[in-house]
C-alpha cells in the first residue's frame, strides 16, 4: 500500500496576527512515497510498544520539485523508481494535487504499472462525473444508467445537510446493486468487460426478462423509455470498458460510506500525514527551519536543497524500524556492527572549552587569622 503526498518543507510562512502581511521563504515540494499495511492498524501493545506484527510505515522515495509544480511527474517518477526495484504495486493514494492531473500524466500511467487508485474529491466533483455506452460513472464507480437519484446525489446532499450521515452510509451500499460488475479482470492494455447488474445477478430488470422474480431481496430497476430503445449497458450481456473511459475521477474502490475505502484510504492519509508531521516538527527534524549549507555535507548526488528532506526521511525510516524491531527480538541491545568514529584521536576542543582553559586558575579564599587574645 502506498501513499503519494505533497509536503513543503522550507515555505511560505504567514503571521497569525496580521494575515494580510505575508513573508516568503525560498523552498521546494517535497514528493513522498510512504507505504504501510493497510489491513492493520499500527495500534499500541498493553506496554505502549509497537505490534511486531504490524509493519511499520516507512518512506520509499522522495522528489523535489518547484512548489505547485509537475505533482503528477515527480509522485509518477517516484512509483516507476519503486516498480524498477522490484516492489509490488497495491493500492494508492494521493492528496487532490494528484488525482486533478491531466489523465495523460497520472491517473493512466498509475494505472498501467499496475497501481490501484484510491481518491478523495472535491464537493463541486461529487455526483455523476462521466459516462459511456449508457453506463454512469458515479465517485469513480460504473453504475446502471436508471440508479435513483438519491443513491446519485447521496454525498451531495450530506455537504448540503439534506440527509444524516447514518442514512448517506445506507445510501452509498444500497448503490452496490445497481453497479457495473466485471466480467473478467483488465487486459493489458486496460480493457476490461463488465456486466450488466440485473445480468450479474445483483438486481431485476424488465429489459431482461430472465432475470425477472428472482426475489424480493434484489431491487427492481426501472429503465427510463427511449424512443432509440434501451441504451448498450442494458441491451447486451457485457460491454467493453476503456481505460480513458471516466480516467481522471475513476478508483478501485466504492468511495466515501464504503468500509473498505474509509479503512484503506484514511490509513494511508494518516500514514503519510504523520510523516509530513515529522518533518518539520522543530523538535524532530524540523526541516521547516533548518538553514540548509551553500554545498553537500557529504560527497552525494544529491543537491544541496533535497539535503535536509532526504535526511528526515532516513531519521524517520530508521526510528521506526528501530522502535519495531526492538520489541519484536527480546535480545538486549548490542553494540556490534556499529560504526565506529573516523576520527583518530580526542576531539578537538570546543570554542568553550579553549576559552575556559585560558581563564586564570581560582584562587581560594583567604582565611582572616583568628584574633590574639
């Protein structure tokens, strides 16, 4: 599972006291790669220690770009470096910087190396967002073209606070009948067959006779009349799915009310959040204030701006797997294969310590001799 986040350490800062006086700083997007199980949460044992049965989330890449620039380039260059090395792709998420990219630069190569998409949308992207060959695509999901209107506008009418959210959850899994279901998985161009829903066995229809009196527990769809006759989703047995077909908003999972999608998004958010956190907390590593050198501290290749973002994410990965290791091995700590000090001899003296050793030497006090009697 991974998580692709926009985080800035070194910019603009605002005063709360007068936020119409602004002061900018010089500083870069710093694109992060952060994977975690998420099919676990990362809960505390009885003793506050880390589950050694639960990895930990570790950062697996990192892109510096100009702020606001090519979000879809550097999170995309990050997750080919990882498919290059080796790693399995699973689900994705990303803050609304990505999934707003232009599907040519994100949402379709993300899906061509294999990565599963998971998105949040903004509240004017809610409702039916595309459609093709009858088939509506609703917050990333085909449905059936004659799915009620409330099932539809669900989300929308919770921003509006037309509907509770007990009654929006009922909402968003009462939309499962009427979906379009796969038939086989995607090809490898994309391509992929789904069914009609009443032909999947999920709901009746009076376009297809034999899927009539099947039950009262499968919902009756009722099919709008057309003078061209019933539209292709609902005329055929299947379709034929393209990749660009509803691209920019399209997810693998049923958003929003969904338990799946609430588990395995908000883990990831979470996940990477708290890195971002991290960073530039001032008593971690604090990336937001830290002046970075006008050269590499290290012989690198590496500039010196992405210097100070590389390093907190080598902190941070090293803390957490330090933390999860040590309660999963009951070994006391040891000291072999540490590294050992370059330096051949004591360490010079400080500025202080060569300032306090030309101080002149404390004389004691001297005693009054006590009065001859």
């Amino acid at each position: 599972m991974l998580i692709v986040k926009r985080a800035t350490p070194l910019a603009r800062d605002s005063s709360a006291t007068d936020s119409l006086k602004k002061k900018y700083l010089f500083g870069y997007d710093a694109h992060l790669i952060v994977t975690r199980d998420a099919e676990h949460d990362a809960v505390l044992l009885d003793d506050g220690t880390p589950n050694p049965n639960v990895l930990p989330a570790l950062v697996l890449g990192v892109a510096l770009d100009k702020p606001g620039q090519r979000p879809a380039y550097n999170g995309l260059k990050v997750l080919n470096r990882l498919r290059e090395r080796g790693y399995n792709p699973g689900y994705v998420a990303g803050d609304r910087a990505y999934n707003n990219s232009e599907p040519d630069e994100w949402q379709l190569p993300v899906r061509a190396l294999g990565f599963k998409p998971v998105y949040d949308y903004r509240a004017d992207q809610l409702g039916k967002q595309a459609g093709t060959q009858g088939a509506i695509l609703v917050e990333g999901r085909w449905y059936c073209p004659s799915m009620p209107e409330p099932l539809i506008n669900a989300t929308i009418d919770l921003h509006a606070d037309r509907i509770e959210r007990e009654t929006w959850v009922r909402l968003i899994a009462a939309r499962r009948s009427y979906r379009i279901m796969p038939k086989e998985n995607a090809d490898s161009d994309g391509y992929q067959r789904m069914m009609y829903p009443a032909q999947a066995g999920k709901a009746q229809c009076p376009i297809k006779p034999h899927t009539m009196g099947r039950g009262t527990h499968l919902p009756l769809i009722d099919p709008e009349p057309s003078p061209t006759g019933p539209l292709k989703v609902c005329r055929q047995r299947t379709i034929t799915v393209s990749p660009e077909a509803g691209a920019k908003q399209w997810q693998a999972l049923d958003y929003g009310g969904g338990p799946e999608w609430q588990r395995v998004y908000f883990r990831l958010r979470n996940s990477v959040e708290g890195y971002n956190g991290y960073a530039k907390n001032p008593l971690a590593e604090g990336v937001r204030v830290r002046r970075v050198p006008p050269y590499p501290r290290h012989k690198r290749s590496c500039s010196p701006s992405s210097w100070p973002t590389q390093t907190a994410a080598r902190s941070g990965n090293g803390w957490t797997r330090c933390r999860w290791a040590a309660n999963d091995h009951a070994a006391a700590p040891t000291t072999a294969g540490r590294r050992k000090n370059r330096r051949a001899g004591p360490r010079p003296a400080t500025w202080h310590q060569r300032r306090r050793s030309l101080r002149p030497a404390r004389q004691p006090p001297l005693r009054q001799a006590p009065p001859v009697r």
